[in-house]
C-alpha cells in the first residue's frame, strides 16, 4: 500500500476532527484518487477503529457517522441501507480513497494504543524494593506520597502497578507508615501470616522474620488487621495488636505509641519494658547482638529514654539501674568473621 506523507495524514486527521477549510476539501478531494482496494482494508480496519474506540472511550469519534459526512461532502449518496449508491464514476473513487486514508489514520492510533499499552504492562511487571542494613534507616515516599520510614534492617516492596490498580506493598521488619488517606483504594500491608487495611493514617510495625511476634501499633487514625483463619481486628489510636506467629493467636492492649515510634526520630524510649525487648531494640538501633547469661535478668523492667548516645554509654546508664554486668567485643580486624558485629555479653551483677 502506498506510503502517504505526513501533510496528508494531518489533513484527514483534520478532516475527522472537523476543521478542514473548503480549500483543503478540495485537496482532500483531488488526494483521494486511489486504489479500490483499500475499501476492503479500511472495513477490516474499521472493526479494530472501533474496539479502539470503546477500550480509550474517544466518544468524539464514531466511524460510521464519519463515514456517512465524508459521503454527504464529496457529494455521494448514501442510501441509509449500509451500501453506497455511486453518482458518478470518480466519485466512487473517491469515496474509495477516502477510506483507504482512513485506515493509514485508523492503523496508526491503533499501534500507538497497543505499544503504550505494552510499555504499561512492562511498567507493572516491574518491582521497586528498598532494603536497609543493619545500623541505618531510610526515609521513602510511594508514588502516592506515602511516607514510609524504614528501620534498620528492613525491606519493603512494591509492584509498578501501586497507586494504579492498588496500594499494596509487601514488608519485612520495622517501619513507621504514615499514609495518604484514600478511601477508594486501602493501603495494604502484606507481612505473610497477616495484612494491614488502611486508607489513611500513621503507625508502626514489626515484622522480623527471626522473631515469633508482629506488632502494629496505631498512633493515629483507624486500620484493620485481617490475621489468617480468623475475622479482621479493627484498632483505635493508642492500641496494638500482638501476634503471635507459633500458635497464631494475638492480644490487643492499650500503650503509649512513643515507646514503639520514638526510634523514626532517634530516640529509645522505655516505659516499664522487659529487659529483652529492651537488648532488643537497642541491638537494632547499634547493630550489635546480645547475650544473656543469667535468665534472671529477664524478669526486669526499664523505664528511661536515650537520645542518640554511644553504646557504651547506653551499657553504661543500663548498668548503673539495674544489677547487671556486661562487656562488648568488638571486631578484631576488617576480615574478622567471628563476631560479624560487636557482641555484648550482659550477666547478673552479685549485690554485695
């Protein structure tokens, strides 16, 4: 089929939208001189015109109506049956013409759906991860503008689709959500045995995969923890669900948020905590590991806040409250593969 040049093209494209001059008519008319066998192209052509019409919803196009006013200008009569009654010899040509115009106009709208179609279903096939070691944080925004701080180390997930199909996104360890509110699309928050429905609002998670308890704590707003095998929990402000991987059950108990977020902002702070989440978070927030001797020192609470001081200070503050002793060591050299991070032993003080 003949290649058209461009100023053609752009006076069909014209011509459709309804702008064409009495003087470009005339050009148009002279133009569409062409082979008859374009009116078979441009019927097949024209079911995949309109498919592509109802898929992009172009309502300002039908091609029949088209079809019907390129007839009624070139001066053709068209007896409302389907079929073109021919006035004259040259005008059939030219109606013919028309059509095989068309197409080229019809094609190439049509490859352009498909190919951006294409780039959109390779833009949803596509992951984007975020993945903090152990030691640092991040601090992300989703294409929403949602706002996720990542603890150390953490990962979080999500598909190129997010915000488009849905707000999914898949996580494991620590991170503080403060989310975009959109009530049509819930932000959800797969951590495997359980997800989180949110439209909008802030709270935390902990989700290691080495330890047996998830834990989301709402500081503001309202979100719904549906757990596997059992009916969604819904949560206030101010409360936390607890559960518990092993046996699958989960308590839901009334704490003050800052004790579980203040570490997005530097801070550990402890109110009446267990010496062993205590080690805990402050393993993540150091990088270091602990080990307890004595399991005694299991039974006792802390209550205290620590502002960005070095761990040796921290042992230090730790020790002078409670009756504990402890030492840290440290990497030997760079290639140490003994301790792969600085190990704290912590023991029971004797009381003299």
């Amino acid at each position: 089929m003949e290649e058209y040049k461009t100023e053609y093209r752009d006076l069909l494209s014209k011509y459709f939208a309804g702008e064409t001059s009495e003087e470009e008519i005339d050009i148009l008319k002279t133009w569409l001189t062409a082979d008859p066998e374009n009116r078979r192209i441009f019927d097949q052509e024209n079911e995949l015109w309109q498919a592509l019409c109802i898929r992009t919803k172009l309502e300002y196009y039908n091609s029949d109506t088209a079809w019907q006013e390129l007839a009624a200008r070139l001066k053709i009569l068209n007896t409302g049956s389907g079929s073109v009654k021919i006035m004259r010899r040259v005008n059939y040509h030219l109606l013919i013409a028309a059509a095989s115009v068309a197409i080229l106009l019809i094609t190439g709208a049509f490859a352009l759906w498909i190919k951006e179609k294409n780039i959109s279903g390779k833009m949803a096939s596509v992951t984007s991860s975020v993945v903090t070691s152990e030691g640092e944080k991040a601090s992300i925004f989703l294409p929403d503008s949602t706002r996720i701080v990542l603890n150390s180390g953490s990962s979080l997930s999500y598909e190129g689709s997010y915000n488009i199909r849905d707000r999914a996104v898949k996580f494991s360890g620590e991170a503080y959500f403060d989310v975009i509110t959109n009530p049509d699309r819930p932000f959800i928050v797969d951590l495997g045995k359980i997800r989180i429905f949110a439209s909008g609002t802030k709270f935390n998670i902990l989700s290691f995969g080495n330890e047996d308890r998830i834990e989301t704590t709402l500081e503001q707003g309202s979100i719904g923890i549906a757990l596997q095998g059992r009916e969604s929990v819904n949560i206030n402000p101010g409360q936390q669900v607890v559960y518990f991987k092993k046996t699958g059950k989960y308590i839901v108990r009334n704490v003050v948020t800052e004790t579980f977020t203040s570490w997005k902002d530097n801070k550990l702070r402890f109110i009446d905590t267990p010496l062993e989440e205590v080690l805990r978070k402050i393993g993540r927030k150091y990088n270091v590991r602990f080990e307890i001797t004595s399991s005694d020192l299991l039974d006792l609470e802390y209550t205290g806040t620590f502002i960005d001081e070095s761990i040796d200070d921290v042992m230090q503050m730790l020790k002078t409250v409670s009756p504990i002793t402890y030492k840290i060591y440290y990497r030997t050299t760079a290639t140490d593969i003994k301790y792969l991070k600085p190990r704290i032993v912590v023991g029971k003080r004797k009381i003299k």
